[in-house]
C-alpha cells in the first residue's frame, strides 16, 4: 500500500527525513501516527541495518499500531513484531528484536530488557537506529520513557556514538501545570532535552489541518447547585461524629468535607495514626475516607451508588471488631443504615447533573447513527454511570447500548485486577463493538483519553472531570465527527466549570509556548538543551546515589514488618524474598499461621513462572495483604501487597507505597537455598 501524506504532514516530516530528532505535534485526529509510518518506511528503505522500535504507553495501543497502521503499509515488506505485557513472546524480547526490522512494544518491555543482561532477554539501545515514542508528553519525571531517553541522554553527554534517531509524537505537549509564558517556555524545553529534539508543527497549511480535524463545538451544561441534599447532609452529621470521637487537635486540621483536599488529609492522617501506633485514629481516618468517598459519588452519581459503597465496605467488617473503636465505627453506621438507605431512595433529592447528563445525551441519541463517549473520573464512577445508564427507561427508549472502558492500571501490580462483580468483555472487544455500532456509548476513564482510534464519535462529554490541559485536548480530539458536540457538565459556579476554563487558557499558552522555542535560534537552542540535559545527567547519577544509601539504610533483620490495621508483627524483613524483581514473598514457613487464605484470584493473562492462587487475610483483623503464588507449578508462597503492612525500623515506623521505598535490601529468591525448610525431609546436602 501507499503511504501518502497530506499537505501538513508533509511538511512536519522533513526534519524526521533529514536523520535529525524531532517530535511532531499534531492534534488528536490529525494523523501523528501516519507520518511515524511514512518516516520508518522512508528509514528502513535509506539506513543500512536499520532497527527500528516505536514505544507505546498503553498496552491496547500495540495492537492499535499495529493492526491498523503499520502492518497495512509495512507488513508485505518487514518483519514486523507486536509485544506487549499480554503477549507471551516478551521474555525473549532480544532476540525478536535480533529477528525483526520493526517492533511495536509498551515501554517497558524495552525498558526491561536494557536492564536485563540474559542473552536472549537483553537489548542496547544502541542496537536500534530509529526509536519512534508515541505520546511523547509522558518523556517526564519518573516515566519509562524519560528512565529510557534518560540513559540515553547520558551517553549523549558523554559522546558515546551510535545512538538512534528519535522521532517523538504528541497531540499536547502541554504547560507542566505553569500558568506563565515563561515558565511554559521552559517546560517546552524540558521536554525537548529529555527527548533531544527538536518539536515541529505545521505553519504553512494551517487552514487545511483545521479542515481535517474539526473543532467541536463546545458546549457548558451548566446545572444548578442543589437546593436539598438531606442524604448528603447525614453523612457529614455522621463524620462530624468521628471527629468528635477523635481528638480536638486532629479534627481541627481536616478540610472542607465532599473535596479531595479531604480526602488527602485523612490519607495523611491514616498514616500518622499507623506511625503512631494510635489505631484509634488510623481507624477513624480509614472510615472517614470512605465516607467521603460516599460525599463525591453522592455528588457525581446517585445516592444509591454512595450508600451501596458504604453499605459493601461495613458488611465486610462486621465480623472483626477488634477493639472499642471498631465497635463505635460499626454502631455508627448500623444504627444509621435505614434512614441513609431510605434517603438514598427518595427521587425529589436525586443529583440535579444526572438529569442534565439525561437531557444532553436524550438529545444526541434522537439520531440513531449517534455515538457517543462519556468520560467520567474513577472506574467506580463508570460502573455506577453504567448502572444508572441501564437502568434509566428514558435513556433505553432512544436505544443506547453502553459499555466500560477502564485501564487495568499499568499492569505491573496484578493484584489490582481483583475479580468485580460483573463479567465485563476485554478492552479491545469493547472498543470493537464501539467500532461496529453493536454498542454507541462508551463510559471510560481517561484511558481513552489518549491515543485510543475511536472513530467518528459526535458527542464527548467529561462528567464532573478535573483534570489538564493535555488530557482536555484528548478527550475532544475524540469528537471527530462533523458538527460534533464537546459537553462539559458542571455545577454554575463549581470547580469543574473553572478548570475547564484554565484548560482552555493553558491550550493557548502551550501553542504560544511551543511558537517562541520554534522561533530560538538553532545555536541558542542548543546552548539551552545542552545546559538542561547535563542537569538532568547529574541530578540522576546523585537520585541514583540517594536511592542506594536508603535501599543499605537498615539490614532485613532490622526491619518489622506489622499488618497495616492491627499491628500485629507478622515478620521481619529476613522473611522476604523477591522473584523476577516483581513478587515479594514471605518464605517462612510460620508466616502461615498469621493469614487466612479466601477465594482464588483469577487473572486475565497468564504468566511463565507462577500462577496466582487465593486471596490471603490478616487473621486477626481481615486485612488483605495480597496473594499466594504458585512458582514454578511446585512451591505455593504468599506474596505481600506492600501497603498492607507498616514497618518498624530502629528509625521509627514507615509505610511504604511501593516495595522500591523500603530501606533494606530484599533478597533475591535462590529456589535451593531459601526452600530447604519447606522439604526437611529431603536430604539435598548430598
């Protein structure tokens, strides 16, 4: 097939054809990825040994890139590889790339296999002569693709040779939060240093992009504040009570009730209380979030949806009461269950914006052939918008036929896909009947905000969504039908309301900003990456440094580790193992006697070494602290969800988010070495 470009396109590809780096900034819809295709085929007929890898940060987004954009113009000629997390082939990944012309991966897939020095697992980046990074905005802080392009920046200042051609796309490269010209200027820049390119756009067919990618037109449906919210004002009544039940001092410091300022205050809170040892205050704070989770989908939902959330999390706890605050939480809400449940059902309080979301998508669907996605803010938002989608007459009468789209999280943590209730299809099926028309809504997180082909939708609308100026331009870049509609709905006067409104300003001061670093001078511009690429060398060679001193803070006999909820000390830190640099297991045969196992986790994917097997529990209190694995079809080990638990050191108690904060060093699993107590009879000194 050919591969023919528009006008716009032509032009923003001569730097890419040139051999230099650079990224391209085109909107949502105006065909990035097709000029990344004319760019590789151009590359792999002119460069001798050619390689090429184009990264993705989305695992859907390798079959996208594939499937539909360079197999149709590259596959009769190449050898093309598509690899992802899903795929089994990823454990050999070096030597797919030894086989292959072009490879289509998630990032860190490549990532991985930089740092693994297996033969048939490793690759350089030196091995590849074109590295194409979709959705390049992501090259920032502490991604994947900024812990990729930050080795090679490295062997850039230190004139190694042989580095690829980097070729980056985005639809955004947005203002890094910056509200001033000048400080957007310098997050443009950051972006081109980590990137080491430079960024174009179109400036001779403007008037022809804009015909390609028609604007939405963008409407505010602005819905009243609610005059009553009897069902709302009892959940306050209620916390107010716990934070009597808590000391003066600690209630004083929490903010506004129904906000996610709240909600980071009793975040931190939980956390001093688990510092402290003071569960009465870990315990108040756990509640109260859940409560205030109650107060936002109260506010972006039904009342039924909060009080059900509420209603699932103190079920679950009835059974372990461990202490006077238990009982006080458990009373609390027990004796306050019917009439929050009778409220919850009284339709003259229902949320005015479910109405106005009624009213807006009542009228898209009036035409049969509509399609429409509906971005909402948590995956639990989408499953009560789901509900209340299907459960509403008037929403069935025009027909619409909805499904989920929600990410799995970035797959690193399995045990985020705990089993829901509802079967629902897989991603790439969803998206397929989207396509075919066998569904014409779609209710997502942002997921598909980015990068996702959804065709010709005429209707987007963001559902009580704070978010950026990149992800704004995302979601109506998702509208591309003619005359198609951008929906913000929003309370007069709400939060929501204004941050639309800044997101449309930092639109302006982003094009603004990329203009005045498009204008610099080649040598000036230079002068200036150069200058922000040695910082960014040395300030990760002195984090990397930081990051070992803590890892040799302590040695694992030093460390406790305490479940999370009741404190009981369950093992030290000489009790771990970590597999595959992912699992972290406790391989202690007493450990046992500390959890019950519950119901088997089922995962979507299967793996090489290990299979999950069930859900293990504190025994005293019922916290869930992870899973046991299976490794190798022959040794069954629990393996730890590190936020379960809070750690005593001889510097005081810490809790970790992720097993690479912990500062010990946990030891690799030696299946010989570490397994000899669980077959004592088996004389293997011999």
């Amino acid at each position: 097939m050919d591969c023919n470009l528009r006008p716009y396109q032509e032009e923003v590809v001569q730097a890419a054809l040139r051999g230099e780096n650079s990224i391209i900034w085109l909107p949502t819809g105006g065909g990035k990825t097709r000029t990344a295709v004319y760019i590789t085929k151009k590359h792999l007929e002119t460069t001798a040994n050619a390689k090429v890898a184009v990264l993705v940060n989305k695992v859907h987004l390798v079959d996208q890139h594939f499937a539909k954009e360079f197999r149709p113009y590259l596959g009769s000629t190449y050898k093309i590889a598509a690899i992802s997390g899903d795929s089994n082939e990823k454990d050999l990944f070096g030597c797919l790339v030894k086989a292959s012309d072009l490879v289509i991966c998630t990032a860190q897939i490549l990532e991985n296999a930089l740092i693994n020095m297996e033969e048939e697992k490793h690759v350089e980046l030196t091995d590849f002569t074109l590295l194409v990074i979709d959705e390049c905005h992501h090259t920032q802080k502490e991604s994947v693709y900024n812990k990729i392009m930050g080795r090679y920046v490295e062997k850039k200042v230190r004139k190694e040779g042989n580095l690829p051609q980097i070729l980056g796309l985005t639809a955004s490269p947005g203002t890094g939060g910056n509200k001033q010209l000048d400080k957007a200027v310098e997050h443009v820049l950051q972006i081109c240093a980590n990137l080491d390119s430079v960024i174009v756009s179109t400036k001779e067919f403007t008037p022809v992009l804009q015909k390609v990618v028609p604007r939405p037109k963008k409407q505010y449906d602005i819905v009243e504040r609610r005059t009553l919210d009897p069902f709302g004002d009892h959940l306050k009544a209620m916390m107010l009570m716990i934070h009597e039940y808590m000391p003066p001092t600690v209630s004083r410091s929490l903010r506004e009730m129904g906000t996610q300022e709240y909600e980071a205050d009793v975040v931190e809170l939980e956390k001093e209380g688990v510092k402290k040892e003071n569960r009465l205050i870990a315990q108040c704070a756990l509640h109260l979030r859940q409560y205030n989770d109650a107060l936002l989908i109260n506010d972006t939902v039904r009342m039924v949806d909060a009080f059900r959330g509420l209603d699932e999390f103190y079920n679950s706890r009835k059974t372990k009461l461990l202490d006077g605050t238990d009982i006080f939480l458990q009373g609390l809400f027990d004796e306050n269950r019917v009439e929050l449940k009778q409220l919850a059902s009284n339709d003259r309080y229902e949320n005015p914006k479910l109405a106005q979301l009624q009213c807006t998508l009542q009228e898209e669907f009036n035409d049969e052939n509509s399609r429409a996605v509906l971005f909402s803010k948590t995956r639990r938002g989408t499953h009560c918008l789901f509900d209340w989608v299907n459960s509403n007459p008037e929403l069935q009468r025009v027909n619409i036929r909805a499904g989920i789209l929600t990410g799995a999280g970035t797959g690193a943590n399995h045990m985020t896909q705990v089993l829901s209730h509802k079967k629902t299809i897989n991603f790439s099926e969803t998206i397929k009947h989207f396509r075919t028309g066998i569904l014409n809504l779609l209710i997502s997180t942002s997921v598909a905000e980015e990068g996702l082909d959804i065709p010709e939708c005429n209707l987007v609308v963001r559902y009580g969504l704070l978010t950026n100026e990149i992800a704004q331009q995302q979601a109506s870049g998702r509208a591309r039908a003619m005359n198609s509609v951008y929906s913000v709905v929003a309370e007069e006067g709400g939060r929501e309301m204004r941050r639309e409104l800044t997101n449309e300003y930092l639109e302006s001061l982003t094009a603004k900003a990329i203009d005045q670093v498009q204008q610099m001078s080649p040598s000036e511009f230079r002068r200036k990456i150069s200058k922000l690429q040695k910082i960014a060398v040395m300030t990760r060679i002195q984090a990397e440094r930081k990051k070992d001193e803590r890892k040799q803070r302590y040695s694992p006999s030093q460390v406790q580790f305490q479940c999370r909820e009741c404190f009981l000390l369950v093992c030290s830190g000489e009790d771990l193992r970590k597999i595959e640099n992912a699992h972290h297991v406790n391989i202690n045969p007493e450990f046992e006697r500390h959890y019950i196992a519950g119901g088997q986790v089922v995962l979507e994917k299967s793996f090489e070494d290990w299979e999950p097997g069930r859900v293990i529990s504190c025994k005293n209190c019922g916290k869930e602290w992870g899973m046991e694995i299976k490794f190798k079809k022959v040794v069954t080990l629990p393996c730890l969800k590190i936020k379960s638990f809070s750690m005593k050191t001889p510097g005081g108690k810490s809790t970790p988010r992720q097993w690479k904060d912990v500062e010990f060093q946990v030891k690799e699993f030696d299946f010989l070495e570490d397994m000899s107590s669980h077959f004592h009879d088996l004389d293997l000194d011999e």
